[in-house]
C-alpha cells in the first residue's frame, strides 16, 4: 500500500473540524483524520507492506523548467517566490494551522513503524510511481485523491491498482485498467498510459496545464484511443496522410504544438526516481516505539486514533 500522505493529511485536515485541539490547544485535527483514515485502510485491506509517500518538491524544477506554467498560480505573492519554508514532507499553501501538524503526523507514523518514502526534487506521485514501478512480487494499492495517480494502473507483472478517495474513504473508488478504460474510455490494453495522455491534451487548470484548446475529455479519449503510443500521437499531427487524426483535429493540435512538445514529463509520473525509505517498508504488529507513540499521543490528545492504529497493526 502506497499513501498519497500529502493528499490524505489535506483532506483530513479540511473533513475533521479544527475544534479538535490538544490539552495545549493546538489543533490537531489532521493528525487525528490521517491516524484514523490509515487505521481504516490497514483494517480493511491489510497491506502486509506500506509507505507513506511524502511530497519533497511540491513543484519540481524539471516540471517548471518543461512548463513554466506548472501549479504557478499556487506560489504565494504577486512575486512569485513561493511559499515560505516549510516543514519536510509540506506542500505548498499549507494553512497557518496544518503546517505545524505534519511534523506530528511524522512523528507518529516513526513511532508507530510505518515507512515513509520520499525523493529530493520530486512530488509523491512520483514516488508512488517508483515504487509501484519497481515492484514485481506483492500486488500494489495506490491511495490517493490525487486523478493523476490513475496512470499508475496495470496488470502485468503484478497488479497496480488505485484507492481514488477524491470524495472521501468512504466514497472511495478501486481502480484498475478496466475501471479506468470504462470510466475515461481509453484503451483498457493501456489505459494508465493513455489516461495520462488523455490529460495532456484535456489540460487540468489546477496545475497550470492548459491543454489544447478546443479539445476536452471526450474528443482527447478519443483521439489517444487511436493511436498505440504518444509519440505515435505526435507523428500524426505532422503527417496528413494518417487518417487517424482529422483535419480539425490535426489543426489544434498543431497550433499547440509548442505545449505538445514539452507537456510529457509534467504530466507523466516518474518511475525512476531515487527513493529513500525511512525504514524498512513491512507494516509492524506493534508499534516500533510504544513509549514514543504513547507520549505523543499524551501530549497531543490523540488518545482514541492511537488506540485505533494500534488495534489495526495488531488485527
């Protein structure tokens, strides 16, 4: 199991009201959402490996160098410089009353002897890629509320399957190639692929894509479902012969042929990017540090969720 930590503690943090606080008054409520939200997945699905991936690099140089638009309408400021240091692991935009929380939730996640994952210079979803990549003897759940994480799905040389909580744990939505070429109509033979050249062409305003214009979901499905590959996609915009592609089509994708060119190693999630793990990556029985995890749970108030983490591992 490979957590989209970011994408979770996020949606912890904004589904948990933050009158969830310590003895001290802190607001703790991410921590208490993303301790209860892992106890639910380990519970229901038992993953005999986990990692909890982390963001290093929200918005990462060779992405911005590729495309210079790329989640630039999230750095704070008019000047563009970014958001202010934040702890590892934060991305950008944190709440005043999240940022001290991660650590927390770090902390925890040491103490209970759960991984974390991460790779400099590179977001979670690339570390999710990597790892899932990598993988060739236990089949891999990917969770997350993150849509780009549909092109990890596959089912060779083990199953690559995605936990899509974009509406909550409990509307959560198990995706694999069939799910994903049904839900997008992309080709099922490669539809992890084929979704992310979907969303090359369609753009997604939220990180700054702004895809080709004219073209939406159902013409850019269309349009990847024709072809075998993105390079095969490409050659069929300069070449009028391949009927493939119609003449309007070829049109706007000609026009943005600028976008074309560089958009691929945005969009695509890495799988070859350099992962250190913070252990080793079995989920434990028990916890690693049961003293540790009893004082933060103590200091913090998260009496209830500890306990709830610790019956889980033990389950």
């Amino acid at each position: 199991m490979l957590l989209d930590a970011a994408s979770m503690y996020f949606r912890a943090y904004y589904g948990v009201p933050e009158s969830i606080t310590a003895p001290d008054g802190t607001p703790v409520n991410a921590v208490r959402g993303f301790t209860d939200m892992i106890s639910r997945l380990v519970a229901e699905h038992r993953p005999a490996r986990l990692v909890a991936c982390l963001d290093l690099d929200w918005r990462p140089a060779f992405r911005v160098e590729a495309l210079p638009s790329y989640k630039a309408h999230r750095i704070e400021g008019a000047g563009g410089t970014g958001p202010a240091t934040a702890p590892a692991g934060v991305p950008e935009e944190v709440p005043d009353t999240l940022a001290p929380q991660v650590p927390i939730i770090l902390e925890v996640l040491a103490a209970a002897g759960i991984a974390t994952g991460g790779a400099e210079g590179c977001e979670a979803d690339d570390v999710i890629g990597t790892l899932a990549h990598r993988e060739g003897t236990d089949p891999v759940l990917g969770v997350s509320g993150d849509r780009d994480l549909m092109q990890i799905v596959r089912e060779e040389p083990v199953p690559v399957r995605l936990l899509y909580v974009g509406r909550g744990l409990a509307k959560a939505e198990l995706l694999g190639p069939a799910e994903v070429a049904e839900k997008y109509g992309v080709p099922r033979d490669r539809a992890g692929e084929a979704y992310a050249e979907m969303a090359m062409l369609r753009g997604d305003p939220s990180d700054g894509l702004p895809g080709v214009p004219g073209v939406g979901a159902k013409t850019a499905a269309t349009l990847v479902g024709r072809f075998g590959s993105w390079a095969e996609l490409l050659a069929a915009v300069q070449d009028p012969s391949d009927t493939r592609m119609d003449a309007s089509a070829r049109q706007k994708l000609a026009k943005a042929s600028e976008y074309l060119s560089v958009v691929e190693p945005v969009v695509r999630v890495r799988q070859d990017a350099t992962v250190d793990l913070s252990r080793p990556d079995i989920l434990p029985s028990a916890p690693a540090d049961p003293a540790a995890l009893d004082a933060l749970a103590e200091r913090w108030g998260l009496g209830g969720s500890v306990e709830r983490l610790v019956k889980a591992l033990a389950g």
